[in-house]
C-alpha cells in the first residue's frame, strides 16, 4: 500500500512537464485530465495513509513538494501564455517556495511545520482555479476574480504560517 501512496506522490511530479507541455501547446483539456487526475491522486494519498496509519515523514515532506512542483510548474506556464498576470504568479508561487524554505528551516530546528486547514483550503481553491482555467474557458472578468482571490488567500495563509510556526 505504501508504493502506491509513494506512486501516487511522485506520478503528480512526473506529469507536471506534460501538464506544462499541452497548456503552452494550447490543448487545455488534455493539461486539465492530466491536472484533474493529479487532483484526485492528491486528496486520496493523503485520506488513504490516514485512514491506513500509513502518515509517514517521507510522505509529509514529498506530499506537498510534490503539490508546489504540480501548482509552480502549472501557473509557469499558464503565465507564460499571459493567463497569469505577473503580481498574481509572484504572489502564489513566492508564497509555496517560501513555505517550502521554511519547512526545511523548521526541519533543521527538529521542529516539523504544523499546517492548518487555511493551507489545504489553500490547495483546494488552487486546483479549482486552475481546472477552472483549463477546463471552462472563463471570462476574463471571472478569470482575474479567481486569481485575485486565490493570491490574496495564498498570501494569508503563507502568513498565518509564519504566526503559527513562529521561528
């Protein structure tokens, strides 16, 4: 059970450049099967090693770089394509890379990053922004509602996490 966890985990890092490859090639459905699936395999590694007591610290650590890898590499290219305006990609990808250099801050001091639910909502909205973008073809009016909204919430969070933590 636990290769298919790790299966799971690292299938999301490896379809990351195939995502990227059909959003810059235009072909949004493809990139948002390939999303959704990953969306999917997101929240069921996470509720199967729960409900299996398979949590592990090799899971807690790869699970959401895995997440990062997936959401930066996916909104690189939607910017590319100048779907993401730059204040938004800096917002949202700044806040995961900097959270990432916390966590291994925090690893170094023996003392694991405590997340909270803000951070999982955190995720939610952000795969449902961009199957959103792949997959509806907003408006652009809906479209800057959604990112303005996802970066402002991505930058709370990125906050209360600092409060939370402390140093």
């Amino acid at each position: 059970m636990k290769s298919f966890l790790n299966f799971l985990t690292y299938s999301r890092i490896l379809l990351t450049p195939i995502i990227i490859y059909f959003i810059l090639n235009n072909n949004f459905i493809y990139a948002g099967l390939i999303f959704a699936y990953c969306s999917i395999s997101d929240v069921a590694d996470g509720r199967i090693a729960r409900k299996f007591k398979l949590v592990s610290e090799h899971g807690n650590y790869m699970d959401p770089l895995a997440d990062k890898v997936l959401m930066i590499g996916t909104l690189s290219a939607l910017f590319i394509l100048k779907i993401m305006p730059l204040w938004a990609f800096i917002v949202i990808c700044g806040r995961d890379i900097i959270i990432t250099v916390y966590r291994n801050y925090l690893i170094r001091k023996n003392k694991p990053l405590v997340t909270s639910q803000y951070g999982k909502f955190k995720t939610v909205f952000q795969h449902v922004m961009v199957l959103i973008i792949l997959l509806s073809n907003p408006t652009e009016n809906i479209l800057n509602i959604i990112i303005s909204i996802n970066a402002i919430y991505a930058a709370s969070t990125g906050i209360h996490y600092f409060v939370k933590n402390g140093f």
